[in-house]
C-alpha cells in the first residue's frame, strides 16, 4: 500500500476483536449493491471492539477512511476539520472512522503504523491506499476520488454556482439568498462574501457591502472574489459623488479635450451594468487622445473596471479587446 511514498508495515493477516480479517471472502450472492451511507452517518468513532463491524465489514460495501490520531499531535487537529468536511462532501462515497491510538492502540500497532496523522482506506476489507500528515482540502479531496471515484460538486459548490449564474442573469435578490446559504455552510468563504458584497453594490446599499466585506478574513485580502468586491464597491463609491451625467455630456460636447469630464462620465457609467461599454469607450478615448493623461489614469481606471467586472463580462472581454488596438497599433 502507497501513496507518495507511504507505506504501513506488519501483517494485514493478523486479527481484531477475535476475527480475522485477511481472509475473509467479500460477500456473493442476490442482494445486489448495498447504497452508500447517508451523509448524516460517514463520520464515526472506532474503538479496537468495533474495528470489525465498522471498518472491515462496512468497507466491503463502500471504502472506509480510518484516521489514526491521538489528542497531543497538532498535525492530526490541522487534519481532522478538513478530513471531516471532504467527507462529507462526497456525500457518502466513503466512511471516515476516527481511532485515537492513545486509547486503542493495538490497531495501529499491527498495522506498524509509527507517525500520526495516518489516513488508511479499507476496501473489501484490506487496506488498499493511505497517506500521512496534514494535507490541504484539494489533496484529500483528490485522494478520496482516487479511492472512490469521481465525487462531483459538494452541495456548497452547487449553490455558489447557482448564485452566480443569478447574479449574472440580474436577479439580485435570489442570488444574495444564495450566497447567504453559502456563508451559513461556510463562513468565511470568499467567494460567498464577495459575490453578497457585489449584490449589495448593484443594489446600490453600498454600507451593506461594507459590512459584507468585513466579514473576508485578513488572509484574504488578495482574493480575486475579495479584490472584485473592492473594487466594485470603490467604483460605486466615486460614481455616487459625480453627480449628473447630463452636465458631465454638455461638458464633453463643449470640449472633446475635456479628459476630466470624460473620465468622471465613464466612471458614472462604468457603475451601471448596462452601460459598461460606453464606460469603456469614454476611458478609451482618452488614452487614444493623451495616453499620459493623468499619470496614465485612464488606463488604470481601465484595469480597475476590469477587476471589479471580472473576466467572464463581455464588457472587460471588449474593453481588453479595444484597450489592445489602441495601445498596440
């Protein structure tokens, strides 16, 4: 048994409770398959007592994870919160079974198991895979798809990506619901708290927005759902203080060398879904005209739109496109 190099010693002939379990034949006959254990029970305690029953019997229906650990190893508290929750977003695919080796140690003992934490699959009742130390969520998510296939999209995933395909069609509020049954799984997802934060910018309640973002961990600063949220919330900001865009028109068609006026408009306008591409071709031609305008403003503001807009909008796609021909021809 390997995974990276990990290998567990001993003899996988030896006995639990009173009952091998190297020889045992899996089970034949009509029954058919047995369905996977309800997500309600794939987390469980073991003991040297039920290490039959729970692990090598239940693994000769689905693939049981046992976790060696002990209360005093950090490494095996880093492991355990991210090793619960791959579990239970696959849904029943497998069964996690938790031994604290201070308690029982005999288990470990035949396994020749000397460094926790250790991570064992059973499978029809044999040990078949492993790995040891922490590991981040995508590793131990890809370990358990390696030990029982492709798990798909974890109840959270499927409603993040409802909640953007909403925002993206416009319906704020079931989107903001979403997100909000996002944070209540996970709190501190950035992708959740990001999205909201946008919902709350296109509704123009720019104090909840506020208050969304300051729920991001300081860690996530960088995010690109956290950056997006920012910059969406400071574009929104500066627009609310433009004031009328018919005065900011009249002042342009006075004087199409009017950069400031041009500049103040296309931030106006660059708030508005519907009108980021005329937000665009405002900041555009500002650079066609003086490209060193401001210290290079217009370009800058370019890229903010972007990062606020994100890459999938047609209007940044455009507005790269055309930023492009300008800057390159």
């Amino acid at each position: 048994m390997s995974n990276d190099g990990f290998s567990v010693g001993g003899s996988f002939g030896g006995s639990f409770g009173g009952g091998g379990y190297g020889s045992r034949p899996a089970p034949t006959g009509g029954a058919g398959p047995v369905a996977p254990a309800p997500a309600a029970d794939v987390i469980r305690d073991v003991t040297t007592q039920t290490f039959m029953a729970d692990v090598i019997d239940a693994s000769r229906k689905q693939p049981v994870l046992v976790d060696f650990w002990a209360p005093w190893c950090g490494p095996c508290k880093q492991l355990t919160p991210v090793l619960e929750k791959a579990v239970r977003d696959a849904r029943g695919a497998v069964i996690l079974a938790k031994m604290n080796i201070d308690d029982h140690p005999e288990v470990a003992g035949q396994l020749g198991i000397q460094s926790i934490p250790a991570v064992i699959t059973f499978k029809n009742g044999q040990p078949v895979d492993g790995f040891m130390g922490a590991q981040q969520e995508s590793q131990v998510k890809a370990f358990i798809e390696r030990v029982a296939g492709p798990i798909g999209p974890s109840e959270l995933e499927q409603v993040l990506t409802q909640a953007e395909a909403a925002r993206a069609a416009g319906d704020l509020a079931q989107a903001a619901q979403l997100y909000a049954a996002a944070l209540s799984m996970e709190p501190e997802n950035t992708v959740a708290i990001g999205g909201l934060a946008q919902c709350y910018v296109a509704a123009e309640a720019l104090d909840k927005a506020r208050e969304v973002l300051a729920m991001a961990p300081e860690a996530a600063a960088s995010d690109p759902a956290i950056s997006a949220a920012r910059a969406a919330l400071e574009l929104a900001e500066q627009a609310s203080s433009l004031g009328d865009l018919a005065g900011l028109e009249a002042r342009i068609a006075e004087d199409p060398s009017d950069h400031q006026a041009r500049f103040d408009l296309a931030v106006a306008l660059g708030s508005s879904a519907a009108r980021r591409q005329e937000a665009v071709d405002q900041l555009i031609e500002i650079v066609r005209r003086d490209r060193e305008w401001n210290e290079d403003g217009a370009r800058k503001q370019l890229l903010q739109f972007f990062e606020a807009w994100g890459p999938k909008d047609p209007a940044t796609a455009y507005g790269r496109r055309r930023l492009s021909a300008v800057l390159f021809r």
